[in-house]
C-alpha cells in the first residue's frame, strides 16, 4: 500500500510514520511536508525507505503527482498552535484551508482514500462543571483562527464526500502528548524551561482542563480508522485523560524532582477555551480502539526522559520560542 503522510515531519505525522514503518512492512510511505518551523527533519531520522517530499499541499503542481501514485492519503499538515493564530492568522487560512481543498481535489481526480486529521477544538469549549463530553454530533463553534480554520477543513471534506463521492474518513483527536512534540507547546515547553533552570509558566489560574492522549494512541486509532472506519464517518478519539492545567505543571515538577508549586503564573491565552472532554464511544464500538497509555504519569515520565535524552533536536529553537512568549507577557 502507497502511503502519503502529510505533515509528517511534525509531532504526530513523525510518530505516525515511524509506527507505520515499523509495524506495516507492507506500506511505502511518502512524506509531504513544508517544513515549516514546525517540521524537523530530524525526527525522521534513520528510516531509510521513507520519501520526504520537501513542499506545499497547498501546491497543487506539488500535490496531484503525488497524490495520483498513493492509495492512500493521510493528512496531517496543518498550522497547528492557538498563540501563533492570535499573532499572524494569515498561514492558518492559507494551509489549513487551501491546502485541504487542494488534497480534496486532488484525491477526487485521482479516486484516492483519503484521511482528515482534526482536533477537539473545533467544538469550541466546554464549562468546567459540565457532565457533557464532546461526540459526533455536538454543533461545531470554534474560538480561535486556529480551531476556526480546522472547523472549516472538516466541512470541506464532508461537503466533498457528499457531493462529489470522496472517500475519506476525519478523525477529531484530543491534546496529544510524547517524543517529537514542538517546545512550543504546554508539556514540552514546561519540561524543557525545567531543563534549562527556569519555571514552568501556566496561562491564568490553570484551571482549564485538556483531555490528555499519548501520541503512539492517537496514531493507533487513526490506522484503525482507516481500516474499520465507514467512508463520510467523524471519529472522536479520546482517552479520558482529563486534567487541568496546574495538575499537569505539578506532577511535571514532582517528576522532574522540583517542589509541586515552583511555576509562575503568566498571562492567559485570549478567549482561552476552558475545558475539552472526548466521548470515544463511536471509536471504540465500531473499531475495538483502545488506548495502551493508560497511566498518564509514566507517560508524562517516558516523555520527560525522551526531551532530556535528546536535546539535540530541541535545543536550536529553544531561545527564539522563548523570546516569542517573552514578548507576550508568557
Ligand atoms: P505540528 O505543528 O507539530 O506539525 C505540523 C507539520 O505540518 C510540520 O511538519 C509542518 O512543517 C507541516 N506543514 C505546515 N504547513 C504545511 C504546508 N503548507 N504544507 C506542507 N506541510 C506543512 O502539528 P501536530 O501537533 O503534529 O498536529 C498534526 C495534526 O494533528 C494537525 O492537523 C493538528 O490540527 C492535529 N491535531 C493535533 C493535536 C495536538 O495535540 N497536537 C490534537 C488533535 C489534532
Ligand atoms: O506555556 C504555556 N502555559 C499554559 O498554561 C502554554 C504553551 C500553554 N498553556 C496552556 C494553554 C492550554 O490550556 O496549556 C494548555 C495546552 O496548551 P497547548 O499545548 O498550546 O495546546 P492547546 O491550545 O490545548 O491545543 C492543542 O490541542 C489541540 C494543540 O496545540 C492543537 O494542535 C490541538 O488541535
């Protein structure tokens, strides 16, 4: 099976192609990825027979040839952080949106599955007191460009599934942590300042609450998608790892052999959305799906020795990340 991965020299296109190297040794796998200051060749490294194709999916001179030799298209790219959405909204429309629709018509010419990568956000939030989860059917109502340009990915393929017969599926996955995630991101920024002597920074109270998954189980329900899933389906993939933002920033101190409350308080994110919460139901009924990262600490702690055992691949934007947060008041 030809597979192109989208995004995958990012955080999870990265883990999804190492998975799918080495537990499906009868896919080949091409990589299409910009690599943009969130893509990294390095997390690529040592996986010989995978193509890296260096390009735009918004590019359709770049994307139909490829598109035209896979059976199969996995996409991940995507601009894909909220505080980078509230700085400079103009990538997000131009990659999340034109580049969907570009790969949209390019599976459509060439009569390829194809799988759409979304998050959680794209149904706005949820109260803190709530009993209610997110599933298939709650009404999308994003809050920043960057959930906004995500929604609006999701309705591209499900209007081109309907009227022009695409076969895809699209996956709505909660906060993902593990290897290879960008330092500009909660867990990994907080691991690495702790790294490097300084604080671990919270937005606000710290009272929002994330609903965690290990990475290597997002990708595992994604594959499960691909092959269980029914064409024009939304799958919610979740592992009820709700948390609140202070609990994580505590038990990364704990674990890092800090006092629980050595952080700062920083600005908070505007229209910081308060809580996420998956219901998963449909994914694990229809697929057998089930999370293997069961205890979120020894995750957290794998991950901790994965940052501080590979420096090399974090350090080089560690100053200009922080320099961007400095700027804010973060
Ligand atoms: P990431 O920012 O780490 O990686 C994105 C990758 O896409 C990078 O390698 C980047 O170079 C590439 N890219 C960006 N613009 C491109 C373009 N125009 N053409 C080609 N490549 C381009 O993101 P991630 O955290 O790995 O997220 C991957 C996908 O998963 C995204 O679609 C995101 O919305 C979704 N998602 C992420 C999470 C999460 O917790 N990180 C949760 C749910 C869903
Ligand atoms: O330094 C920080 N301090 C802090 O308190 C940072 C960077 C974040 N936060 C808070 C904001 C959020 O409540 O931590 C929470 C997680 O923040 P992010 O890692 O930026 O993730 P989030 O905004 O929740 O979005 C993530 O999950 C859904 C991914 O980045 C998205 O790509 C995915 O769609």
């Amino acid at each position: 099976m030809r597979v192109l991965v989208t995004g995958g020299a990012g955080f999870i296109g990265a883990n999804f192609v190492h998975q799918t190297v080495a537990e499906r040794p009868d896919a080949a796998v091409t990589v299409l990825d910009k690599l943009t200051y969130a893509g990294n060749r390095a997390s690529l490294a040592n996986l010989e027979s995978v193509h890296l194709v260096v390009g735009d999916v918004a590019d359709r001179e770049v994307v139909d040839p490829l598109v035209a030799d896979a059976d199969l298209v996995v996409h991940f790219a995507a601009e894909s952080h909220n505080d980078n959405s509230l700085r400079d909204p103009s990538p997000f429309v131009t990659t999340n949106l034109v580049g969907t629709f570009t790969l949209l018509e390019a599976v459509r010419r060439h009569g390829v599955r194809y799988h759409h990568i979304s998050t959680d956000e794209v149904y706005g939030d949820l109260d803190l007191d709530d009993p209610a989860k997110f599933t298939p059917s709650t009404p999308y109502n994003p809050s920043s460009p960057y959930s906004a340009t995500k929604a609006g990915s999701d309705l591209l393929v499900r209007a081109w599934v309907r009227s022009f017969g695409v076969e895809a599926t699209i996956s709505n996955c909660s906060n993902n942590y593990g290897p290879f995630q960008h330092i500009e991101k909660f867990i990994p920024r907080q691991i690495t300042n702790l790294i490097d002597g300084v604080k671990p920074k919270l937005y606000g109270a710290g009272a929002n609450v994330r609903d965690w998954i290990h990475v290597l189980d997002h990708n595992r329900a994604v594959w499960a998608i691909i092959e269980k899933g029914r064409i024009g389906e939304t799958y919610l993939i979740g592992a009820n790892g709700e948390k609140n933002n202070k609990e994580v920033v505590e038990l990364i101190l704990e674990l890092m052999g800090h006092e629980p409350d050595d952080y700062e308080h920083v600005a908070d994110r505007p229209g910081h959305d308060l809580r996420y919460a998956i219901d998963a139901t449909r994914l694990r009924e229809e697929t057998g799906w089930e999370p293997t990262f069961k205890d979120f600490r020894s995750g957290l702690a794998d991950t901790i020795a994965w940052y501080r055992a590979n420096e090399a691949w974090w350090r080089p934007q560690k100053a200009e990340v922080e320099a961007k947060y400095a700027a804010q008041g973060q």
